[in-house]
C-alpha cells in the first residue's frame, strides 16, 4: 500500500472514532436531559 493509502485509511479511522465519540456525548446529553425533565415533572406532581 502506498503512503496515500495508508494516510487516507488513518484519516478515516480518526474521523470515525471522532463521530462514534460525538455520537455518544450526543446521547449521554439527551438522556441527562430526559432524566432531568422527567424528574421535573415528578416533582410537581
């Protein structure tokens, strides 16, 4: 494999582990925001 290659195949590896990391910071924010809202509104029942 030529350097091209390899540098092209680096790059995605660094750009998939950058989306799978957003990703999952993307979901952790929603859920804390859900279990925030939800206990929100058990409080004022």
């Amino acid at each position: 494999m030529d350097d091209e290659g390899q540098t092209l195949v680096v790059l995605k590896r660094i750009l998939y582990h950058r989306y799978v990391v957003l990703i999952h910071l993307k979901e952790e924010q929603i859920v804390s925001h859900v279990l925030h809202h939800l206990c929100t509104k058990s409080m004022y029942l």
